[in-house]
C-alpha cells in the first residue's frame, strides 16, 4: 500500500524549509513545488504496513533560528484488507494546526 500526504506552506521571508518526519525521523525535507507565495512538499510512502499503523507523520515548516517552527501531524489509521493489496494508493492533504488528526486509510 502507498500513501501521498501533501504540506502547503504560504508566506514565510525567507521562505520555510519544509520537512516530514514520521515518529520524530525526518523522511523528506526537500521542496516539490515552489511559488512566490507558496512552498509545497508531497512525502509519498510506497510500502507502508500494517505496523505503520499509529504512526505520527508530521509536517513541519522552518525559516529561521529565531522563532520555533510550525507543525501540523496526522495519524495513521489503516483499516479494512485494501492494505493488503498491491498497488492501492491513498491521497491526503495536511494544513498547518496545533492538534494531530487521524487520518483514515481503507
């Protein structure tokens, strides 16, 4: 099973460094699209698991030393046997909050 969560950061000077942290690990910190407004980064994981299940993804966005970065999380919930299927795909988009939301793949 694999899942796509996309991270839409706008504003920010300079402009934010964006990261995806699963359980505290950085997985990707690298920029898939940029604007004069916004910056996006799409963490695809091509072999999640049922062990994944509970995880804490977290996107987070930095641009200076100065002031803490912002975060927003999703939990993983994977329910039903599509998880078990090959080449199922799920798509999630994530804003900017204080508070994990669980996410539900079926």
């Amino acid at each position: 099973m694999s899942i796509k969560v996309r991270c839409e950061v706008t504003g920010g000077s300079p402009k934010p460094k964006i990261s995806w942290l699963k359980n505290n690990k950085t997985l990707d910190d690298s920029i898939d699209e940029s604007s004069q407004d916004s910056s996006v980064n799409v963490l695809e994981i091509c072999d999640l698991k049922r062990e994944d299940m509970g995880s804490l993804l977290a996107c987070q966005a930095e641009n200076t030393n100065l002031a803490d970065p912002l975060t927003t999380a999703v939990i993983l919930d994977i329910y039903g046997e599509h998880c078990c299927y090959p080449g199922f795909k799920a798509t999630s988009k994530v804003s900017i909050s204080s508070q994990p939301r669980r996410h539900f793949f079926v």
